[in-house]
C-alpha cells in the first residue's frame, strides 16, 4: 500500500517539486497540499495521510503552531523543512519539540541541480517516518495556544575547566506522551563508570532532552552525546540543551577535557573521539563513512580508552549506528542500554543493539535518566 503524503508549503514552486519528486516513487501517493498552517490542519483531517512534509514560514498559521495542532487532533508523522542557518536550527528544534518527527534542509539550488540525489534522500525519509511511531492516539503534545503570538522567520533558506558551575535552574519539562506498557529490565547495578556515552539519530533531539533533563547538577560521571545532525545545528542544540538541564551541555571542542557533570555534544560533520587522558579529539568528517558524527566511532574510542568503566546508550534512530562500537564495549567489559521499542520514533539503532544481544538492559524513554542518575557513582 502507498504511503500518503500531505505537501505542506506556501511557495508554489516548491510545492510542485515536492509533489513530483514524492510521485515518481510508485510506492509514494501525494494525496493533497496546503498553502499555510490552517490548511494543513483541515486538510490532514479531511484526508488522513500517512506523512506531512512541512514549511515552516508561512501566512495566516506557521509550521510549528499547525504541527502543535495536528499533534492534539490528528496525531502523524511530520516532515519539517529547515534552512541550514542557526536561527534555521532554532526553529527545527522548536517543531521538533512540538510533535515533528525529522528534517530535511532546504535547498532549492539544489533540487533543480541534483534531482536524483533529493529525490532518493526524500523518499527515504518519508519511507522511513511513515513507520515512525509518532501516530498513536495517545500522544500528548504541549496545547496550542488560543493565539499564538508570532515566532521570528528563519533566515532565508539555502536540501542540500574544572570550577565549579553555578547553581542552574530546575529544567523545564518536556512534553511526554501518555504511558505505554512495556517490557523493562530491573533497575542497574551501581558502578564508577568514568564515561556515559549516548548515541542517537531520528528521534534523539527530544529523547535526549527527556533523558538529560532528568539528571542532577553533580551528576558524577562525564558524559558524551552523539547525534546525527547537520553542522549548522549541533552548536544551537547544545545551547538549548544547557538551558534546559541541571547539567552543563556544550558542542565538543577539540581538547576539550571531559569532567562530571559536563555533556559534550559531538560537533556535526565531524567526528568525535576520547583518550585515555580524558581528552577530546576533534577530527574531520571522512566521506567515506555516512554519518558524520558517527556513534560507532565514539563508541569505539571509548573502548579503546576506559575499558570496562564505560556504560553505552543507544537510543532511537533509523540504521545500526553503535551497534559495531557497543560490540567493541562489550567485549571489553562495558555496559550497554538500549531505548525499547514502544518509546522509539524509530526502532532501529537500539533494534540493531537488542538484535545482536549487546543489550545489558532495555529500558522505556522516561526511566533511562533516572536510571543513570541511580547507576553512576
């Protein structure tokens, strides 16, 4: 069966594109476009598509108050659109935030000049999201507002030290959705681990804060995030992530030194590596490997450096990103967790994990921090 799509834009020309791109793949049905937010919404009512592509600029309803909307009352997979500009990023993070499952930059350069290259990278996502489990009756997304005052327009779009910190804030908390049962190891075994490292990719902007959030200030072990994004947003998602949590986050550095309490978030297009000395090396994207940054190799330096002193974390994402460095942690005596199935947008990296049994534990989205939190001494 044709997955169903619902083109959401209010430039013409990139509606059309859009549209004929998602066409040219018989297993892809446009079933409808929208001009602007309010559109969208009727639309997605009246027609019930399977995934929403969505603009975020546009007259009479931005993307991210229609995606809040669609999240209360008809709950599907969203597609967004981003220029690839730090403002761009902000406004990612924000839809992201408000229901949206994934992203794509916004090149129209680049959807004239290299068709063949758009076509096979969209289609993939819509595939890929239609299988998300972002549609479920249950989901409970923050509540649109009556009148939503207006959100800045991202610029124009571009596809293609050891002080003690001061005190911070409690976190603002992250929008769940509604409890799902499920199959959960028992709590952890406490340990001195001298590394938390995170691995995630579709999915991981909004895991990563609903885990990270939940740990203390003096959390006693360094930590290292990887995520798959763009280069343009790995320094603007740092940013939010400090402002949310107790913890100190920034975008890695090379030299950085890792210490408790501090997240270093491996830099986009390049990749991310640890010593035996605590240091991080910053190195080059290679454009032989696909994902820049890549969990594996993270993972992989880690084992190589802290032995057995390190507990792994892999949560969702499409692909097996992790799985060949959390093979290299086991064998060396480390832990390795694993996101379950039901609190995954896409069960695909912690499935890689599980499947290969690498898994110590597999737990739910909302008890992996306060997991940590008990497991770290």
């Amino acid at each position: 069966m044709a997955v169903k799509v619902l083109v959401v834009d209010d430039s013409g020309f990139f509606r059309r594109r859009v549209s004929e791109i998602l066409s040219a793949d018989p297993s892809i049905q446009v079933v409808g476009t929208a001009t602007n937010g309010k559109e969208a919404i009727d639309q997605a009512l009246a027609l019930k598509p399977d995934v929403i592509t969505m603009d975020y600029e546009m007259p009479m309803m931005d993307g991210i108050t229609a995606v809040r909307h669609i999240m209360q009352r008809c709950p599907t997979p969203v597609l967004m659109f981003s220029s690839l500009t730090h403002e761009g990023a902000r406004v990612t993070l924000d839809a992201l935030d408000a229901g949206a499952v994934d992203f794509l930059p916004k090149n129209f350069e680049d959807i004239s000049r290299n068709p063949e290259k758009v076509k096979q990278l969209l289609c993939e996502k819509v595939h890929s999201i239609s299988r998300s489990n972002r549609r479920f009756s249950a989901y409970s997304a923050p509540a649109p507002a009556a009148a939503p005052a207006p959100t800045p327009a991202p610029a124009p779009s571009s596809f293609g030290s050891s002080a003690a910190a001061p005190a911070r804030p409690a976190p603002t908390p992250i929008p769940a959705r509604a409890p799902v049962a499920s199959a959960s190891s028992p709590a952890p075994k406490r340990k001195a681990y001298k590394l938390v490292a995170i691995g995630t990719s579709t999915g991981g902007p909004v895991a990563l804060q609903r885990v990270l959030t939940q740990l203390p200030a003096n959390f006693p072990a360094p930590i290292v995030l990887i995520q798959h994004m763009p280069a343009a947003f790995t320094k603007a998602f740092a940013e939010r992530l400090d402002k949310l949590c107790r913890i100190s986050v920034k975008e890695a550095e090379d030299g950085d030194i890792l210490r408790p309490g501090l997240a270093l978030l491996a830099p986009g297009g390049k990749q991310m590596m640890i010593d035996g000395r605590g240091a991080v090396k910053i190195l080059p994207g290679d454009e032989r490997l696909n994902y820049k940054p890549c969990v594996d190799i993270t993972f992989g330096s880690a084992a190589k450096s802290y032995g057995d002193k390190v507990l792994a974390v892999v949560l969702t994402g499409m692909g097996a990103d992790g799985r060949e460095g959390a093979r290299l942690l086991k064998q060396g005596g480390s832990a390795v967790w694993a996101q379950d199935e039901a609190s995954c947008v896409i069960y695909g990296m912690p499935m890689a994990i599980v499947k290969a049994d690498l898994a110590d534990a597999i737990y739910g989205l909302d008890d992996i921090g306060k997991h940590l939190a008990e497991a770290c001494i």
